[in-house]
C-alpha cells in the first residue's frame, strides 16, 4: 500500500523517537515529505517499500514506517503521546479530524 492523499499515518522509527504523525505524506521526486503536526519534514528516500497497512521508507538518518491511522492505533499508541488529546468513535471521525488540522 503506498501513501494516499488525504489520510492520517502513525509513523514509527527506531532511530527517530520525535515522530508520531504524518499529515499530507507524500512521496515525490526521491523524497519523502509530511507534516507533523508542528513542522514538515522532508528526507531524500534511499529505498522504500509498501507494507499491507502503509510505507516503510529509509533515508540516511532513519527508517519511517508509515500506518494508516485507525482508532485503534490512536488509541493504544498516539492518545498517552498527545496533550489535549480527544476521544474519537469511528476511524473515520480521526482521519476527517486531521485532514481538517489546520498548518
């Protein structure tokens, strides 16, 4: 599955423990680029390879896994991570809420 315009991705690196969310990820012209939230990030891709529920992209600082956001994900994992967090009912609700995030 290759990143899709439009969703929400929880991203995970064993060597970059800053990330959390990827808004608008994208892959374009040998990198890969998302906000985060605060900032967008940018990295020149080295290899990548798709994954049944999102990305896995290295670069020369770190390897980015890339999984579409589910409530049950936002639950477990981004929740205790997140101040003012909110609760959500649906995936849908989460993923219409951040495409609503304003930059």
């Amino acid at each position: 599955m290759s990143l899709k315009k439009g969703l929400t991705y929880l991203v995970e690196s064993p060597e970059d423990s800053s990330v959390l969310l990827a808004l608008d990820a994208r892959v374009h012209d040998g990198l890969i680029d998302w906000f985060d939230t605060v900032r967008d990030r940018a990295f020149p891709i080295k290899s990548s390879k798709d994954q049944p529920d999102g990305l896995e992209v290295v670069t020369e600082r770190a390897t980015y896994r890339f999984k579409r956001l589910t409530k049950d994900l936002y639950d477990s994992t981004v929740v205790a991570k997140v101040t003012g967090s909110r609760p959500f009912a649906t995936t849908e609700e989460l993923q219409e809420f951040y495409r609503k995030f304003s930059r």
